[in-house]
C-alpha cells in the first residue's frame, strides 16, 4: 500500500523535514525549537484529495506532549495550516 498524498504536498513536508533539520542537526526530522520549547508533529490519516494534515504537539518532559494545533498541507502544495512556530523555519530556509 502507498501513500496517496500528491507530490506537491509531499514536496512541501520535504521542505518541512529539511528546515527543521538545518535547525536542529541533532533532533528529530519532524521536531523543532520554538520560544525555548519543543515541538514536533504527526502526520494523520490519509486523504483522499492528496492533501497531508495532521497535528503538532509540545513536549512537556520526557515521553509526555500536549496538542497545540492542527495543520493542513493542500494538493497544490500550499499550506493552509501552519504547526505553531514552524511557518518561520521554513520560510528562511
């Protein structure tokens, strides 16, 4: 079974996994630092009209992380949702 996200949107998660990486070579790929606290997000089920959403979660301490948003990346590409505080790391990239 693939994934049935479209290319554009998969372009875009890339741009999203390699921002966070210039910006925490040591931490995970879906994970950033913002305002001294850590984030990082989950992609959710699939969609059928190629889109790519799911959630983003801060880190409170060790194995436990608390929902702080949405986020959506459309067919074309676009985001419509932003995860809280990676909008920059991917715009200076």
């Amino acid at each position: 079974m693939g994934w049935s996200a479209t290319a554009a949107a998969c372009h875009e998660l890339d741009r999203w996994e390699d921002a966070t990486r210039v910006a925490d070579p040591d931490g995970p790929s879906n994970g950033w630092v913002w305002r001294g606290d850590r984030y990082f997000w989950e992609i959710g089920p699939e969609l059928a009209d190629g889109a790519i959403q799911g959630d983003a979660y801060r880190r409170v301490s060790d194995g436990l992380a608390d929902r702080v948003g949405g986020w959506r990346i459309e067919p074309n590409g676009c985001v419509h949702q932003w995860p809280v505080g990676l909008r920059g790391l991917v715009v200076a990239l």
